[in-house]
C-alpha cells in the first residue's frame, strides 16, 4: 500500500518488491517473498537491537563461533531470527551464516523445494555492540543448483557473478535495507511510526571522485608495501583524504555509497588471506558496490570472479569509489611487480 507522509508519496518496501518482480523473467513470486522474510526479520532484530541496554541482551555467551570470534547475545539471537523468519517463510531451501560451522539445510517440505539458497552475516560488526556504535546485517540470495530434498554445499559454493540479490540492513540512528537485485540499488529506512522499511535512497550511484579512506591504520606496519604508499599518497595530498573507521564493515560501506570513498580491509603478514569472508561480506556487498557503479577487487582480481572452495574462505577486498580503487590496486600492483 502506497501512504503519504509529509505531503510526499511513499512506497513500502513490499510495494517496491512486488512491483520489479516483472524483472525476473524466471521468478513466480519465490524471490519477492524471499526478500520480504529477510525484511520481517530485520525489524525484529532492529527492535532487540534498539532495547539493548534495557534487556540481558548485551555481552557474550561465554562461546567462540567457527570464525574464533568471541559470541555476542545479539549475534546469537539474529542468527536464530533470521533462520527462523526463512525457514517459515518456506522460499528457502538452506542457509549458510557467518556464524555457524556448516550449512543449514530446512526441512520442512515447502524449503525442500524451494529454488532459492541465502548466505548470511546475521549480525556483522557485532564487536561494536556494547558501546551503541552502528552495526549491521550483511545477505546473499543464490539460485539453488542441487535437485534432492536436501541442500548441497555446491548450492553455496557460487561465485558472486551467480547473486540474484543481495543486500544489507544497517541498524543506526535510523534502520535502513539496501538492496540490490542487479538492476541499481536502492535504500529503504525503517518508519517507526508505521512499521515499515519506506524508500528513502533510489536508485542510489556511489561518487567517482571521493577522498575518503576506510582501513584499520593500526595494523599499517603488517600491510604490503603498496597498500602502505597508497596510504602515504592519501595523507600527503595538498588537501588529505580524510581517514574514517567505524570497524563495522556494513557502517563504513554505507557511509561510503553515500558520501564516496574507498574501504580496505586488506592482506597482513598475520593474515595473509585477508580477514572478510569472501560469502558472507565481500561478495554481497561487491555486488551492491558495483550494480551503484563503484569497483570491488581482492588485489588480484574481480571479488565476484572468485570461485570459492570453502563456506568460510576469507579474500582481501578493496571497494568503493572508481578513482580511489582504481589508485590503491595502481600501488598494489607497481609494488608487487618492483
């Protein structure tokens, strides 16, 4: 239902969604009701995640997830949340999440033949939960490639130029979904007062030109040599790029798409695959990044090209504005090659 708030015509989240479903020549309604679950969802954990300092929700469960990462409550309960909400929206048949060790495969007999399979980082930057900084939901949607009952791990083993959809909720000083199904991006911001994610960003395009840099400054002397010139050039401008960290993957990129920039999380010596996954993170926000005419590269190569041989495999990433891309991968490739 189309309403009108502040004398201006606002369309819903489900009116948008329902709306592109012509896009898909080979959907029949599966995906359209896929993205409007992981919507339900979202407002859900948006509602813990906005009363959690007056709840025993905030703080760790005592437990490591599979990544070796201390466990937040809130991790713990998006994680469900979103299981939960697909797995009885039926559109889906499995579910790989940042935090569990293998996939999920549902079971009840409408996710059994489901077309769709969804990869997820329920709750990304959740180290940033306890001190109210800007955290995240990151999502893939697949096309499902097994025939069984059950799904397989080649269902999610897919490189990026395989997403149907993808998209991330970011929960802040106000809640926004942004999404892509590779025909442009769009924002939505979550109305309180009517309990609805509005349009609020189309058809959004990332700045060509930007003076941004998104990179934890504190490991500089673990980084290759190019990454640490590109860093020097960005300081040492006549006017400085601007350095700005959140630590929460989903704040740092949005800020990004919005204002221009570039976010790199790069290759240390202690870490010589990177830190991201390459499932969870870097391929659904590589697609959201480029379908709004930015560039997200490993260093070696387009994300999305990555054929990846692990549910849990890591990939440095370098995204965001063409110009700032474009002169890191400059730096990175002139000082692997000398």
């Amino acid at each position: 239902m189309t309403d009108h708030i502040y004398g201006r015509e606002v369309i819903t989240l489900n009116e948008f969604i329902f709306q592109r479903q012509k896009d898909f020549t080979y959907a029949t309604g599966e995906l359209t009701s896929l993205l409007t679950d992981i919507g339900i969802a979202a407002k859900i954990v948006n509602r813990e995640v906005n009363k959690a300092g007056l709840v025993d929700i905030l703080g760790n469960v005592g437990l490591q997830n599979v990544q070796g990462e201390l466990v937040k409550k809130l991790d713990v309960f998006a994680n469900e949340q979103f299981i939960s909400s697909l797995a009885s929206g039926g559109q889906c048949a499995g579910i790989a999440s940042e935090e569990n060790e293998d996939f999920v495969s549902l079971e009840n007999e409408q996710s059994q033949h489901a077309k769709y399979i969804v990869t997820i980082d329920p709750l990304d930057g959740s180290s940033n939960i306890d001190v109210n900084v800007s955290i995240g939901t990151i999502f893939s949607i697949y096309r499902r490639k097994s025939s069984g009952k059950k799904c397989e791990v080649e269902d999610f083993l897919q490189k990026g130029t395989e997403q149907v959809a993808a998209g991330y909720i970011i929960y802040g000083s106000s809640t926004m979904l942004v999404f892509t199904t590779g025909k442009g991006v769009n924002g939505f911001t979550l109305d309180p007062s009517i309990g609805e994610f509005c349009l609020s960003h189309p058809s959004l395009q990332i700045p060509e030109e930007a003076s941004v840099y998104s990179i934890n400054q504190g490991y500089y002397h673990s980084f290759s040599e190019g990454v640490k010139q590109f860093i020097d050039d960005c300081q040492k401008q006549e006017k400085p790029c601007s350095l700005r960290y959140i630590g929460s993957m989903v704040a740092d990129i949005h800020r990004n798409l919005i204002q221009g920039g570039i976010f790199i999380y790069p290759a240390t010596k202690s870490q010589p695959s990177g830190k991201l996954r390459l499932l969870y993170e870097c391929n659904p926000i590589a697609f959201i990044v480029e379908q709004a005419g930015g560039i997200a590269d490993s260093g070696s190569g387009r994300i999305m090209e990555i054929e990846p041989k692990k549910l849990h495999e890591r990939t440095p990433i370098f995204t965001g504005s063409k110009n700032m891309v474009n002169k890191a991968l400059k730096y990175l490739h002139q000082f692997e090659m000398s």
